[in-house]
C-alpha cells in the first residue's frame, strides 16, 4: 500500500521530496516568484470574429522589476513589485496575493465596479486565489485556480474578467473588459506570465467578442546590483504602504460592492496616495497618522 502511495505521489509531483505536502509545495512554488528580474512584455492580437476588424499594433516593452514578499504565512504570501527606472527612480507597481481556501472573491464586473462572491467549498478546496492589486492597492482583477507539480513543471492558472490592461486604459474605448486566461509557471530562469486574453463590449445586452491577444510576460533572474537604490527606497516606504493595505482591507471587508472613480478633485488616486507616502517619510509619520490621511483620501474616490 505504501508502494502505491508512493507511486502516485510521484506520478503527481513529478518529484520525491519526502515528508512534502501539496500545500508546501504550492508555497515552494509561490515563494519562488520573490526576486530581482528583467521583465519583457510581449503583447499580440490574434484572431477577430469581425473580419472588417483592424488589428492594433503589436505591444513590447521591459523593465527591471523586484518582486518582494511582504506577508507570509500557512496561507497567505503577499508580494509587491516595485519598477525600477534608472538609477534613482522606483515606482510602487502591483500588487498580487496569494491566499489559500480563499471562500470570497471580487469579481470585476465594468465600469471600475467589482462585485463580492461567495464561493462554494468544493471550489476551494485545494486552490489559491490571486489577488492584484492597482498601483494603489485598488482592486484590478481575482482569481481561482490549482498549482500543479508534475514532470518538474509548476503551474497555476485561471480565468477571470478585469478591466483594460494598463497598457491600454488611456488609449482604447472599443472595448471595457479583459477577460484573462491566466498562467504562471516557474521556468530555469524565473518564472513566466502566459496570458490568452479576450477583449469583450459588456452592455445590458450581454457580452460581445472584439478581439483575442496572446500574451507573454517574462521574468528572467538580474543582477541584485541593478536594485541598490530600489531597496533603499522601499525600506523607507514600506511601512506607509503596510497601512494602505490595511486601510483597503478593511473597505473591502464592509463592502460587498466597490466601485472606484479614478479621479476627484482633479487628482487620480495613485498619486495622492503616492504623494501621501512620500510625505509620511519626510515628516515621519505614525501608523495612525498614515491610515487617517489615507482613509481620507481613498473615501473621496470610492462610491
């Protein structure tokens, strides 16, 4: 009977890693996307049902990106990205969580409007959901899914509705919902973010194809030296930015529906709250210091 077990269990993990749960796999491999990258991203529409349809020009670009594990517990892994631009400029990115038997999700509906939901245990079970978040800590897109441990491959994937990506938020109206079909899987050099994306027209008449795009987001392993400046400046803003999630969490606690307007009083939330860092750091604010002023200014944009 041990023999069969153990015959399973390898033709399941594709390893013999004695005394390993499947959960601890799962963090294995969650844990593994923490680290120092150059990261390419490379975008293509593929296929219309429009045949009058013109496809848009093909999107790349790359960046160094440090992904920091910010929270870790049984199950829960917070890791925050963090762009660097030259030398002396770093830009909090997104955000993504990690949490296990998560039994709620938002879901984006339109219109900058998430809606909560209550998964079944049997949907569970055994699966993660992945969080990410805006710049911000504002809600962009959850989901559902299983690692997978096999042949030495692993793999976690979903599919889930979000708005425009950033890349084209401010550039496109034809269409207001990015329905994603999400891959990670660890690689040699990193890990890779595979997408098979459709773009949807979501109206009261229900949902209609525009276009479908393949997408590739390749983290591949840099040299630590290039993010000197990046630790500096996250280690004085990381705890400003603690108290943001925390002011968030809370906000998504007490609401079932959330519906954000990006900008009020002339100014989007990103940079508010950017610049609120910025201050809390030079006058050297407490944590109760930090959540007032951010709560204020998350109110003026949530309706």
């Amino acid at each position: 009977m041990k023999k069969l077990f153990l015959l399973l269990f390898i033709q399941l993990t594709g390893s013999v890693t004695f005394g390993q749960s499947k959960l601890e796999q799962d963090r294995q491999a969650i844990r593994a996307l923490e680290g120092f990258y150059k990261v390419t991203f490379n975008y293509a529409e593929t296929f219309a049902p429009d045949t009058a349809y013109k496809f848009h020009p093909r999107y790349n670009s790359w960046g160094y990106e440090w992904a920091v594990i910010e929270e870790d517990s049984p199950k829960k892994i917070v890791i925050q990205h963090l762009l660097v631009v030259g030398d002396s400029t770093v830009i909090k990115h997104w955000r993504e969580d990690w949490q296990y038997e998560e039994p709620t999700m938002l879901a984006f509906d339109k219109d900058n409007t998430w809606k909560k939901v209550k998964l079944k245990p049997a949907e569970v079970k055994g699966r993660w959901v992945q969080k990410v978040f805006q710049v911000d800590d504002s809600p962009r897109y959850e989901s559902i899914g299983t690692w997978v441990h096999v042949d030495g491959r692993h793999q976690w994937q979903s599919e889930t509705d979000s708005p425009l990506p950033r890349r084209e938020f401010t550039k496109r109206s034809d269409y207001n919902v990015l329905r994603r079909g999400n891959r990670v899987y660890l690689t040699p050099e990193g890990w890779m973010f595979e997408q098979d994306n459709q773009k949807i027209i979501r109206s009261a008449a229900g949902n209609k194809l525009l276009a479908q795009e393949k997408g590739y987001e390749e983290f591949t392993k840099a040299d630590e030296k290039e993010f000197a400046y990046a630790k500096k400046w996250w280690a004085s803003q990381k705890s400003y930015w603690a108290d943001v999630r925390k002011v968030w969490d809370d906000l998504y606690a007490k609401n079932s529906v959330v519906k954000i307007n990006q900008k009020a009083g002339g100014k989007l939330l990103f940079e508010k709250l950017f610049e609120l860092g910025d201050q809390s750091v030079k006058e050297k604010w407490e944590s109760a210091k930090n959540k007032q002023e951010v709560e204020k200014a998350i109110k003026a944009h949530v309706l």
